[in-house]
C-alpha cells in the first residue's frame, strides 16, 4: 500500500478516469463502474475528493481544499487523501495525468 502511495506527490495532477458515472446520494457519493459491473459508495469527504476530481487536479490542490473546508490536522488529510487515492487508482476510477 505504501508503493501506490508514493505515485502521489503533491504535484501529481490526477483526474477522474473517463466512462464512470456518479450520483450524489445525501452527503456520499456512488461512482458507477459500467464496464466492470460495480459501484463505490464514498463519504462526504470522498464526494468532496470525486467532485474535485471531475477537472485535473494537483493532489496539493486537493489537499488544500480539503484543509479549507473541513478541521482535519494535516497530518491526517494527507494521509487518508493518499490512501483514498490509492485505492482509487487501484479500482481504476482516477488516472494520473501528469
């Protein structure tokens, strides 16, 4: 887990891979996954993550925005931002553009 971490750095602009749907469902969000047949459901602060997502995104920008909207230490947001992340480039919902 800690290898797919480090494929994000603060300058890593990551995006939404293309062809997946989503829908907001109150504060969560459910990404739809039609070639594979699956759904993701994330928490708010993962809806936040997906809709930032929708354009190309520094993963920097991301954290920022993150540490602008909700009290989380940065210690905290970095680490579950590279997570998340992680796993969602591992599912193949985002891609690194650069």
């Amino acid at each position: 887990m800690k290898q797919e971490r480090e494929r994000f750095s603060p300058h890593t602009i990551v995006q939404a891979a293309p062809g997946k749907t989503f829908s907001a469902v109150e504060d969560e969000v459910v990404v739809l996954d039609l070639e594979k047949g699956t759904y993701y459901a994330l928490d708010e602060v993962g809806r936040f993550v997906w809709e930032g997502l929708q354009a190309p995104k520094r993963v920097g920008e991301l954290e920022a925005a993150i540490l602008e909207t909700y009290e989380v230490e940065p210690d905290v947001c970095r680490n579950d931002l590279l997570e998340l992340l992680a796993d969602l480039d591992r599912q193949g919902l985002i891609e690194i553009v650069e």
